[in-house]
C-alpha cells in the first residue's frame, strides 16, 4: 500500500524535540549540516490511497489505526525516491532514513508524524509529500474498508516525492516542516540565541541540566552549591537534634532508674525493719535483767524506733544484740554524766545498771555458746 502526504509549517525547535540528541550527534559527525523533513503520514479520517495488486481504495482510518501505525514506523526506516514497482527494497536507492516519529493533534485529527534525515547528495530534491508503504490486512480484496490497529501489519518504508506530481492519499496529510540543524550561519546571517531561546529550546527539546552542562559545571555552580550545603546543614541540624534528643531521653531514663533503686532499696528496708521489729521483741524478752530497768527498756525502744537499721537479713539477731548492747552502754554513760557517784563511795544507780547489763550480756553469750556442755545435752558432762 503507498499513501501519500503534503507540506505544513513546524518550528525548528519542536523538529529538534522529535529526534534524540545521540542520533543528530552520530549524523553530524559524518553530515556537519545535516537536513531534516517532517511529514504527516498519517491521520483520522478518509483516506484514498492505491493498493498494490487493488488500486485506488476508500479507507477509513481509526485513531486505534493511526498509533499502530505511528508504532510500526520504526527509527532507521529506508527513505526513497517515488516509489517502486512494489514494496521490496532490493534495487532501490536509498535517499535517507526515518529518523523521528510522533503522534499529534493537529486540525482536530490524531496524525502519525515521521522525521526523514536527507542524505546530503539527495538534499536538493524537490521533496515535499511523502507516502508509507505499508502492509495492511485487507478483507477479500474490498477497495472500500474500515482500517483498525490490528489490520497494520509493518511499514517497510517511506517515498517522497512532488507535490507537482503525485497527489496525497490523505486529504491534509502534508509535510510540516524543513529543517537545516547545525547550519553556520542562518537566512538572516549570524544570529545569536538569547538566553529566553536557549531555555525555550531546552524545554522544548526536553533537555535536563546533565544533558546540556558538564559536572563539574553543575557542581560549581553558586545557586548549586548553596542549595547542596543548605541540605547538608539542614542534615547535621537533624542528626544534632536527633543525638540532643536521645542524649535527654538517657538522662531522663537513668534518673528514673536511680528513683526505682531508691524506691526498691527503702521498700527492702522496711520489709526489714519490719522482720527485724518482731526480732527485737525476743532479743528483749531474752534479756531478763533489762526488765528492772523500765528507763532503760524505754531509751532502748526509742533508739530502735529511731536509728536502727538492719543490713542483712541473715544476721538480723546479731545485729540487734550488738544494738542493745550499744545502747545499754550509752544510757550508762548518760546516766552518770547527770547522777555522778555516790557521796558514801558506792556505786551509782547508772553503774549498777551497767553491771547487770553486762552480767545479762554475759550470761547470754554463755547460753549460746553451744560448745558449753552446760549448754548443749549432746555433749557428755
């Protein structure tokens, strides 16, 4: 099949947002001032093209029809001159090569765009329609036909040719646009881009910054380079906040810790001084001799109720003895330091009360003693 198409306008920069910057590089090295035409080959609508083997048909073009074919028109696709006798490439002359595609929205229809790089010997042709040649799925040889996607086989090619002499099969199929890329000097002589056309043509190129500047370049830049070291300051403020917080979080903890230690250690304390309480009123009772002495029992009380407190659990008892005994001696001390001795000589009520405390002390360090036969029935008298 082989439709035709004619010529529109199409500024240089959205010829340039068709083609990769790789592929205008490879061309250039070889074609310093390579030339492009943008065709529409394709579009919604009616289409009356001649069929290989057929002749002239009626089609109806799908826009499902249109972005197959606008896939199937692959990058690399041979460009001729006219067309041949058929499709087949063997015998023809390749003038160019697809080297661009898109699909637009122009004059309301969806349309399959083709860029076709001119090889330089070819460039001065009068080249201004184009027609696909194309395998497409026919039924029972009808000349008038629905086209859907599935119905676009392959396209093997694009022709071009005059408009003086060929007539385009879709009836506002036209080329769009003639571009000379890397051209030394333009028309209008030397012409250099203002920084409004140099960002217009990135834009419209689709250019990032790494695909028009080097990095060193981006990376010196001042407006880069403050906005990096904002980030990184940004970053350390963060990291500093989060180490100030975890720091405040571990002091708040080990406060808390050293409370329940605290708290833990005086509630041991008194679940002793409790035990030690019941303790006390047998070491008490155990010393019969304190019982003469009701002052002496009563400072006694008020010094356990006041200073003791007991350290091990396991020796509560000798604890409280050797407490007893403590103060045993110093109410004697307290007491004579205020009734002194006797005027006849004899002893004082204090040192008397100290005598029988130290007999009584004595005399239960003897009864516990069981390595005393007296003291313990398993041992022969």
């Amino acid at each position: 099949m082989k439709i035709l198409a004619r010529v529109l306008a199409m500024a240089d920069s959205e010829v340039l947002g068709l083609i990769s910057p790789r592929t205008i590089k490879d061309i250039k090295r070889e074609d310093p001032n390579p030339v492009f035409k943008v065709f529409r080959v394709g579009q919604e609508g009616e289409c009356r093209p001649d069929m290989v083997g057929i002749g002239a048909t009626v089609q109806r073009w799908f826009q499902s029809a249109i972005e197959k074919l606008t896939e199937k028109l692959g990058l690399g696709i041979p460009v001729y001159h006219n067309h041949g006798p058929t499709n087949k490439a063997e015998g023809r002359q390749a003038i160019g090569e697809i080297v661009g595609k898109a699909l637009k929205n122009i004059e309301g229809s969806l349309s399959s765009i083709a860029v076709a790089y001119i090889y330089p010997q070819f460039r001065d042709l009068p080249l201004d329609v184009a027609s696909i040649e194309a395998v497409v799925m026919v039924p029972n040889d009808s000349r008038e036909f629905d086209v859907k996607d599935v119905d676009i086989q392959e396209v093997t090619g694009i022709a071009l040719g005059s408009s003086h002499v060929k007539k385009p099969a879709f009836p506002g199929a036209t080329l769009l646009a003639q571009f000379r890329a890397f051209a030394e000097k333009s028309h209008q002589g030397d012409h250099k881009m203002t920084l409004e056309e140099i960002r217009q043509a990135i834009q419209e190129g689709k250019f990032g910054p790494s695909d028009v500047f080097a990095p060193t370049a981006l990376t010196s830049d001042p407006f880069i380079k403050e906005h990096v070291e904002e980030k990184i300051n940004n970053a350390k403020g963060y990291q500093i906040r989060r180490l100030q917080d975890v720091e405040a979080k571990a002091a708040t903890l080990e406060t808390e810790k050293k409370a329940l230690q605290d708290e833990l250690a005086s509630s041991k304390t008194s679940v002793l001084k409790t035990k030690a309480r019941e303790s006390f009123e047998t070491v008490l009772t155990e010393r019969p001799k304190l019982k003469g002495d009701e002052r002496l029992v009563k400072f006694i009380r008020k010094s356990f109720e006041k200073s003791f407190t007991p350290k091990d659990e396991a020796k509560v008892k000798d604890e409280l003895n050797k407490f007893v005994d403590d103060q045993v001696t110093e109410f004697t001390e307290l007491m004579g330091d205020t009734k002194g001795a006797s005027d006849k000589g004899g002893k004082t009520d204090a040192e008397k009360t100290a005598e029988a405390a130290a007999r009584a002390a004595e005399e239960n360090r003897d009864k516990t003693n069981l390595l005393d036969p007296k003291n313990n029935e398993l041992i022969p008298a």
